[in-house]
C-alpha cells in the first residue's frame, strides 16, 4: 500500500494533469478590447487614467511596462514593469484619493492588501519569468504611486517581498 505523501503526490499529478487538459481545451482567440473610456462606471474609468497616467510616469523613468489589470482569484495588479538596467521585474499598485480622509491613497495599501498583491504576484510569476526573463525567475519589488491633488508619488519598494 502507498504511504501517505506517495498518495498525496500521485493526486496531485492527475489534478495537475485534468488542469492542463482544460486549459488546452479552452479557445484560445484574444477577447475583442474595449476602448477604456467605454468600461465601467464614471469612478472606474477614473481610476483607468490613473493607471495610464501611471503607466506614462514609469515609462518616462526608463521603465518598460509590460502589462496592466491583471487580474487572477488572488487579487489583481495593476501595472506590471521591468527596470532593464537591474533585471528587475517591478509589480505596482496604483492608488488615487480625491481627499486626505483615512490617510491618503498609501495608507489603503494595508497588511490585507499587501498580502493580496503578494498572492496575485506569485501567481503571475512563472508566466511573467518565461515571457520577460527566459525564465529565469528575476528579483522583485513592489511599488506605489499614488495619485491626488498634488500629482503622483513614487514608492519604491513599498514593502517586502
């Protein structure tokens, strides 16, 4: 008879072989994009400008951005960079608050949220390994930019891995 952690990985393999199967099963076309101006409510696509305008503001700081929203049952991330002078893959949280109530944006980036990021992240590494660093799996960090009144702060590493 097989011992317990025998039993355990031979599961493991077939649930990980029925995914695989899925996955290959599903059609793969891009879903049509919709012009961001067009989702979502008058407070969404506030926050879409915020992102872009984030995204701008990292570009022009020798960044490359290489995706935006993604979104798994972890959480999501909001912009998705690579420092190409230090082989690091940044994940960035972008936070808008029209008031200083509660703290300001930084101060919503809590321990529950950084928890979150840190789930989604590791969800997305394998792919973001393979497709951005031959994958080999880079250093990471985790930023901030907020976005009020005064324009936009960059946090880097904005807490720990």
């Amino acid at each position: 008879m097989p011992d317990h952690d025998d039993l355990t990985f031979e599961l493991a393999r077939i649930a990980q072989g029925k995914a695989i199967r899925r996955r290959r099963a599903k059609p793969r076309g891009a879903p049509t994009p919709q012009p961001e101006t067009t989702l979502g409510s008058p407070t969404q696509r506030i926050g879409f400008e915020a992102e872009h305008r984030a995204c701008e503001f990292l570009t022009q700081r020798g960044l490359q951005v290489v995706d935006k929203n993604l979104r798994c049952k972890a959480g999501e991330i909001d912009i998705v960079a690579i420092d190409p002078d230090q082989s690091l893959l940044i994940f960035v949280e972008v936070k808008l608050r029209t008031g200083q109530g509660f703290g300001g944006p930084a101060a919503s980036v809590n321990r529950d949220k950084q928890d979150k990021l840190r789930r989604a992240a590791l969800f997305f590494l394998p792919r973001l390994a393979r497709t951005c660093f031959g994958g080999n799996e880079p250093a990471c960090r985790f930023d901030v930019i907020t976005v009020d009144q005064a324009g936009l702060t960059w946090i880097r590493n904005a807490f720990d891995t």
